[in-house]
C-alpha cells in the first residue's frame, strides 16, 4: 500500500521509515528507527531525486508506481551513493530503461563499483559543480559537497521553486511521526539533540567542508530543504541552518562542562559527581555521562556541545580505563577541536589514568587542560574533596573568562 506526502503541487515524498533498525551504519544507535527519503517531481518531466535502503523498498516501490501511474521515467538524479540511499538504484534504473541518470563523475565511478555486472554510463548526464539544467518546467543548479560526507555527495537547487535537495546534510536520526515537516515538531524538544547526534557522529570530521558548503548556498533563496534523512524544513530553516554552521565551526553550543566518567567500582564516578556538584554551585551548567554504559554517539555530541570536558578516568591495565580510551579515540576520529580539557584519575596502587589522559587531548587540534590533574587512591577523602573545588574554581575562571 503505497504511503506518499505532497510538498508542493509538483513535489512528492515517497521515502519510507523502518523503525526496527536499532544501529545506524552498524555503529551508532538509534532511538526511534530511521526514516529514507525519495522525492518524486512531476512537472512537464518525471524525476526522482534518490532511492532508499532495501528495508523500505517495498513501499518505495509502491510509492514510485504509484506516482508515475503508468508513465515514464525520465530522470533520476543521485546526490549520494551510500547504500541506504542507492541499494535499489539498480533495480529502479532496470525497471525504467529509457531513464537517464544525473550525477557527478565521482558518483558514476561509484555505481561500477557498487553494481559491477551492470554498465549504466550510456544513460547519464554528467554534470559539473555550478551546472544549470531544465528538468521539465523547473531549473536546477547542481552544488557539490564533497565530504558531507562522502566525496561524491552533490546537492540539487530547484531554482524554480527554492527547493534544495540537500543529500545528507541538515538530516537527523530517528524515524518520522506524523508529518513529515519539521515545523510539525517542537525543534528544541524533540528534534535537535537528534541531528545533533547525527551530525557529530557521521558529519563531525569533515567542519570546514560543511561549513564550505553552507557558504556555497548562502545567496540561493531556499524556501524548503530535503535532506536524505528526517524531516522536510519548511519554516525556520534558519534554526537548522544556524545548527550546521556552528557545529560545523567547532562552536560549542554551551559554555559550560561535559564531564566523561570512567567508572569500576564508583569511587571514580562520585569524584564525577562531586565535580557536578561544584560547577552547579558556581552557577556553571554540566552534564555528566558514563562511558561504559553510554552509546559513543551520545558522548560525542555532548563533547561537541559542550566548551569543557572533564574526563574521570579509572587506572586499567596501567593505562586508561578501556571505555574511557575508546571514546576520547572517537572524538579524535571526529575532528574535535577548540575544547578545553581537565582530568581527573584513579588507581589504587599505581594511578597511570591521567597521564595516558594528558597524551591524548595533547594529541587534539587547538585543545587545551586547565587545573591540575586530580589524583584519587581508591577512594576520595579530604584533599580529594579539596582538589576538586580547586578544579571546579579553575574550570569557573576559565569559562567565565570566555563568555
């Protein structure tokens, strides 16, 4: 049963949801499923802009009949080769054989790759960055964006409409309720910490391409975004738009403290907590997660959200305590830049944790450590208690100093 939403008179969703998928590429989890977009244009030309996963192929398939309703396809355009927008290409392209496919030379080097027994090239329109062309009664320019977030990624400006067919960029995680417009949504409440998530995890490395590109569609009158992923922006498209430039700047969101904590047996975790408790007093905001039992994604959206991160760490084998390791490894993967570190250890006989700590953020682009590393014995007492007010005094100073 097919299941589509008109955005404009000539403009159609046909994606699908499929909300039982629990890790988005296999790493990151998901709360609430995944949604794919397709969209269809019918005005004096059929065009679809992208396929979908195979997850949602039965209903996208539905969705496309549904739509052409007998006719011709006349043209598919490929922003993005990633498998969850591009696994059924080859059996949309075999199904309409008198389609020609638009993309760029990189996206065709893909589909070979993708689809080694099919040879697709005799039906394609090549197109360069900046490129024009007529698609029925509308104009499109072609945008590329390389690395957001992968290097064929283009992007689609319907001139005729303001419509910008944005391929992976101003997307989110999560499955679609209801409307498929973000302005059906609470922004703050229900949708940013999600493409937050999205974001950091499978964009975050690649800032200044995003910001880039940002750039590239300043001047373009964008009246409605569709990304590959999430809702359709309609109204407020300043609000996501503002998202991506300061998540692609590096900008923190808040000046105030994410606090990691590395925990075995919770002498390391109520340091953690009495840290919290020291900030809120100065009136500074914090927020504390556990790395062995929080999904990597969510810590690195909180480092991208927050200007300081205080990370606890127990001693593991002589070194770090392997959760810990592991997430402050992704946020070097991720790009993290411009952030503001502190350190708290613990180790009964032979505390390691700090120094391993201290090579790492070293290892970070234009980061820094402010206060002295707080040496825990097992469990805290007195002086402990007392280097982390004098910590929390530090990490006060040098946000207040920032604002």
């Amino acid at each position: 049963m097919y299941n589509i939403r008109k955005l404009t008179d000539d403009l159609t969703w046909i994606g699908g949801s499929d909300r039982k998928i629990q890790k988005f590429e296999s790493v990151y989890k998901l709360n609430s499923g995944m949604n794919y977009n397709s969209y269809f244009l019918d005005a004096g030309a059929t065009v679809l802009f992208d396929t979908v996963d195979r997850e949602v192929a039965d209903v996208f398939f539905e969705n496309l009949a549904f739509c052409l309703n007998g006719r011709k396809l006349d043209y598919i355009v490929v922003h993005h080769m990633e498998p969850d927008h591009s696994a059924t290409l080859a059996s949309v392209l075999d199904a309409n054989s008198e389609a020609k496919i638009i993309l760029n030379a990189k996206t065709l080097q893909f589909i070979s790759q993708f689809f080694r027994d099919k040879d697709y090239s005799s039906r394609t329109i090549v197109v360069k960055d900046g490129d024009e062309m007529e698609l029925g009664s509308h104009r499109f320019k072609f945008i590329f964006a390389p690395m957001v977030h992968w290097p064929e990624v283009m992007m689609s400006f319907d001139e005729t409409e303001g419509t910008l067919f944005s391929a992976d960029a101003f997307g989110s995680y999560g499955a679609t309720n209801g409307s498929i417009f973000a302005d059906g949504k609470d922004f703050e409440a229900d949708l940013l910490n999600e493409a937050r998530r999205y974001y950091t995890n499978i964009v975050g490395k690649y800032g200044m391409q995003t910001t880039a590109v940002i750039n590239k569609t300043a001047s373009l009158d964008i009246r409605m975004i569709c990304p590959l992923h999430s809702y359709v922006w309609r109204k407020d498209i300043d609000k996501i738009i503002g998202c991506y430039k300061t998540w692609g700047s590096y900008t923190p969101e808040v000046k105030g403290v994410f606090i990691l904590a590395g925990s075995i047996y919770g002498h390391t975790a109520n340091a953690a907590e009495v840290l919290m408790t020291e900030l809120d007093k100065r009136g500074i905001e914090a927020a504390i997660l556990d790395a062995s039992s929080t999904d990597i994604s969510d810590v690195i959206a909180m480092a991208f959200k927050y200007s300081n991160i205080a990370i606890c760490s127990s001693t593991y084998n002589n070194g770090i305590y392997s959760p810990v390791e592991h997430a402050v490894t992704e946020l070097a993967a991720h790009g993290l830049t411009g952030r503001t570190f502190s350190v708290i250890e613990n180790g009964t006989w032979a505390p390691a944790s700090g120094k391993g700590l201290l090579a790492h953020i070293e290892g970070l682009k234009n980061c820094k450590v402010i206060g002295q590393t707080v040496t825990i014995r097992s469990s805290g007492d007195d002086d402990t208690r007392q280097s982390i007010e004098a910590l929390a005094e530090e990490i006060e100073k040098d946000i207040k100093n920032n604002i």
